[in-house]
C-alpha cells in the first residue's frame, strides 16, 4: 500500500492495530508493534528490519533510532504470539463472512548459512526440491471471500532439537522438542478450538492426508475434513464387506493369519485404479466458482469406501467415507483424490466445493510473501521468526478484511472503524509518537 493509500483508511488500521496489540505490554511496545505493520503494508521490494525503519522514517537520521526500536520489539521482547494469533483469529472469524473450513499447510523459507533456527537441506514444498531452507507449519480460516493465517510454528528438524548448543544460541524454549509437521498442524487446531473458535471441516493437501494418524486425529477431536491423497492410496471398493482374518484351529501350525478378506474375493485397490476403472458416465461436470477467468468446473465421481490401511497386517477397515474422484478436461484419466469423511447426505457439490477451497491456502501465502515479507525476516532465533510471522499474517488479515468489508474508496470506511472501536471499550487506540498519527507523518513518509 502507498502512504495515500494507508492514509485513507486511517482510522480503520489504527483501530486494528489497537486491538490486535492490545495487552502486548507497556506503551512503547505496543507502538513498536504498530509500526512494524504499518511497515510491512507500505510499499516496498524488502520488507526486513533496516528497509521497513527507513520507510517509517520522516528524516534519514530518524531510521536507525526506529530499527532499533523496532529490534527490541520483534526480537527481544518476551511477548505471547499466540495471544495475537488469538485476538487475530475471533476477530477474522467475526467479521469474515462465509468462513467455510481451516485448512493446514505448510511453507518454506529458502536460507544461506546453517544458523537460522530450524534450518537445513530438507523438502520444501514451496520450492518443490531438497534445499537449505526452513519449515513452517500453518493454520488458516478459508472462505470463498477470502482467508486468514490464524497460527504458524517453524518445523524444528530433530538435528536442531536433539543439539542443546544450537537451541540456547538459537533461543529455542527448553519445553519444546521436534514434531512432526502433522503433529504441529494438530496443535494448532487445538489452540484455535480452546480460543472458541467453530468446528469445521479440515482441508490439507496429501502430505497430511495420506496418513491414517493424521485423519484419526480428526476424527478424535470431532472434525470432519476433506483431505488430498496420493493415487497410490489403498480402498476397499464400494459394495465390499471386508472381514478379519480366521482364527487359527487348535493344534495347527505355522503363524496366524493376518490378512483381511473378503467374502466376494474382492482384494483392497489403489484409489487410481478403482477411477480408472470407472465408466465414463459416472462421472459428471460440477462448477464451484465463477470468477474473473469464468466458471471453474472440472468432471467429479464420488464413491463410498473404506479405507484399507495395512490391511494385510490385521489393520480394520476404516469407517464408510467418500472418495472424491477429479478428472480435468486436459487429462485423459483421473489424476487428483480426496477422502473425506462428511456426512453421508453431503452433496457432490458441497466436497467439490470444499475440494478446491483449499486454494485459498496458496493465495494467502502469495500474498503474505509477495506482499508483506513473510520470507524477509533476516533474524535466527526462534522468538524473532515467530514474532514476525505473526505481525505478518496480522497484517494480511487486515488486508484481507479491508477488501472484503470495505470497498478500496468506501466513505464508511471510518465511521466504521469508530463504531468498531465503541464495541470493543478499553481497547486503546495506537497512535505514533514520532511519526504523529496513520493519517498524517505515513503520507510524509520516504518509498
């Protein structure tokens, strides 16, 4: 955004960042916080700490006194990220409309050198390749309208967290210890449904469906998902009735059977073959959005199955759930599978719908990075990342809520904000000291 730009919706961002560093300690703190997101809307190529204090700078000698200041705020400061996460999520989840699922992912930071926290060659899938780089976990409230990265936790490598040198010098709390990305999405989910935030249906893509604990762990807390899998997942086709494996008779030798069977013979297949050997008509064209490149629609068949995880290994079948099938009109065969495990009744619309929802994920990080340097933050200890990353996502839920709420010029725009700030008593507006007020010093600002 352009300093005419933040400064027509002055009052609006000031509210904002009132509420949002509300209880992040004293004055000084809460104003460096303001700042820093302020610095990150501005317009911009690099959005680290040297370039964001000389934009917020009102003279060149006022920019080292404001990264200094910044500094202390980001990386040093002993504040909660995940309060603002918290404070970040109830007010996107109050003034979002149409919010429809949380979707988990996970995005890399490609790095130089071995000392940022958390960093080594490993598989980004951001970058599509094995490189040096860091790993962050994150949760996002997703709606056709727009989305929200309510929660993000770097991926600590068990080098990292087996290596008490590194985690001292690095900052790394002496409470946490390596997990698995699905683990960390998991947690994440937990903090959002202890902030009181509505169930909804869960959506990842196939490195987190994929796995039978992942799923199960969604299952165990109530939720119900539409998850991407791998065509090499193995279902028991619709119709089949899968038993355990026979007891072993009395007296008899060799080991007992394990293997899962069923009566009709019918052995467990890839999720792959069984579209593959699906007739034509059982698939059909379902639209779920129209927008500026036009209607979005793709060919859908939708089965009921059960999942046959390690069935040879006496693993059960899993509980009837759908398996969405797509086929894209470019592709001669089905290349894209979903399970999910919504309501019998769901209509085919409603999975496909939330199938491609997930797209929303890939737009907020485009517009976190591209816009707001989430991959900018050039500090390596744990709380400096984490830090930053949450004023980045705050930030883009501002962005997020601005164009949805209000149109780029709506006149309302502060009136709003004013009756926001009445329903929110005891929540201080931010105003800078050194740089005046949104509306005044950001327009004097240096680009």
């Amino acid at each position: 955004m352009t300093p005419e730009q933040i400064s027509r919706v002055g009052a609006e961002l000031e509210e904002f960042l009132g509420y949002i560093t509300h209880q992040m300690g004293r004055s000084e703190r809460r104003e460096a916080l303001a700042n820093y997101m302020r610095g990150l809307l501005l317009d911009g190529e690099r959005k680290s700490m040297v370039p964001i204090a000389q934009r917020l700078a009102a003279a060149p000698g006022d920019s080292e006194a404001i990264r200094q200041r910044l500094q202390q705020a980001i990386t040093i400061a002993d504040w909660d990220e995940w309060e603002l996460f918290r404070r970040l999520a109830l007010r996107v989840e109050d003034k979002l409309p149409g919010l429809d699922a949380f979707v988990i992912d996970d995005t890399g930071f490609p790095k130089k050198g071995k000392h940022s926290v958390g960093v080594q060659r490993q598989y980004s899938g951001t970058m599509g390749r094995v490189d040096n780089c860091q790993v962050a976990a994150s949760l996002h409230l997703a709606s056709e309208a727009g989305g929200a990265c309510i929660g993000m936790r770097l991926f600590l490598p068990e080098v990292w967290a087996n290596d008490p040198r590194r985690r001292t010098k690095a900052g790394v709390p002496e409470e946490l210890s390596h997990q698995t990305k699905l683990e960390l999405g998991l947690g994440m989910l937990d903090r959002a449904l202890e902030w009181g935030l509505a169930p909804r249906p869960v959506l990842a893509d196939a490195a987190y469906g994929d796995s039978t604990e992942f799923r199960k762990g969604l299952e165990e807390r109530g939720l119900h998902y539409v998850l991407r899998i791998s065509g090499n997942a193995v279902v028991w086709p619709p119709g089949t009735c899968p038993s355990p494996p026979p007891s072993k008779a009395p007296g008899s030798k060799g080991r007992p059977r394990t293997k899962w069977v069923s009566p009709e013979g019918v052995e467990p297949v890839s999720v792959e073959e069984l579209a593959k050997s699906l007739p034509a008509r059982r698939f059909r064209h379902v639209e779920w959005r129209h927008g500026t490149r036009g209607p979005q629609r793709r060919r859908f068949a939708v089965l009921r199955i059960r999942t046959a995880h390690r069935h040879r290994s006496g693993h059960p079948p899993g509980e009837v759930q759908w398996l969405l099938c797509e086929w894209s009109y470019k592709k001669k065969e089905p290349t894209a599978f979903y399970l999910s495990n919504l309501p019998a009744k769901t209509t085919v619309k409603r999975l496909v719908y939330l199938a491609k929802l997930r797209w929303r994920i890939e737009r907020d990080y485009q517009e976190m990075k591209g816009e707001l340097g989430l991959d900018h933050f050039e500090g390596r200890t744990w709380r400096g990342f984490h830090h930053h990353v949450a004023l980045v996502a705050a930030a883009h839920a501002f962005l997020t809520l601005h164009r949805v709420i209000f149109s780029p010029e709506d006149p309302e725009a502060e009136s709003t904000a004013s009756r926001a700030r009445a329903d929110h008593p005891g929540i201080p507006s931010v105003a800078t000291s050194g740089l005046a007020s949104l509306a005044g010093s950001l327009s004097h600002v240096r680009t």
